[in-house]
C-alpha cells in the first residue's frame, strides 16, 4: 500500500460472517461463512482512504466493505465467486441449481 495507507499496528475487527439463501421450497441454507478480519483494508484504512483528498465524514455517513472472501471456496463472498462464473452451479437442498444470475 501506499506510504499513508501502511499501518504497522494492522488488526481487524472478528466479525463472523454468513450467508444464506431461502425459497418457497426451502428454509435458510447456509451457502457462505467468512469473517471480517479476512479484509484486506482495515476500518482505519479504508477511512484514511476515503479521506484523504479532503472528502468529508460526518457522523451518521457510512461507508462500505464490499465483498468479504476468505482464503477457501466456501468462505468466497459472493454468488459470482461461488459459482465461478457460472462454471460451478450450487445445488440448494431441493435439488434446484443456482448459479450467478437466474434466467426469466
């Protein structure tokens, strides 16, 4: 990272993470668990980041992680990344097949 962006102190928050799709035909099934602290930015970070060109924060602003992987398929933060582009369907618990996006 850039000189301003390095932080000799790096730490993460251990947020547990999980994800989980639902249907009419099934209850909540667990497709994804991560963990905030696989970040590669820090809160820190991503603050001083967002910052540093003189772009305000005030309170009650937000801003965002995007996608949190792991190092392990099962811990890939997304259904794009799990289904690898289309190339790796995941069956749910009836039998039907997600993949990124759904025809119709």
């Amino acid at each position: 990272p850039l000189p301003y962006l390095r932080d000799p102190r790096y730490g993460s928050y251990d947020i547990r993470l999980e994800v989980a799709l639902k249907s009419d035909t099934f209850g909540p099934h667990v497709i994804a668990r991560s963990n905030f602290r696989n970040m590669y930015w820090n809160a820190r970070q991503m603050l001083v980041h967002h910052t540093v060109t003189g772009c305000n924060m005030r309170p009650g602003d937000m801003f965002g992680s995007g996608t949190i992987s792991g190092a392990s398929e099962r811990n890939y933060g997304s259904l794009l990344e799990l289904c690898w582009k289309g190339t790796k369907p995941q069956t749910m618990p009836d039998g039907s097949v997600r993949k990124f996006l759904q025809d119709g």
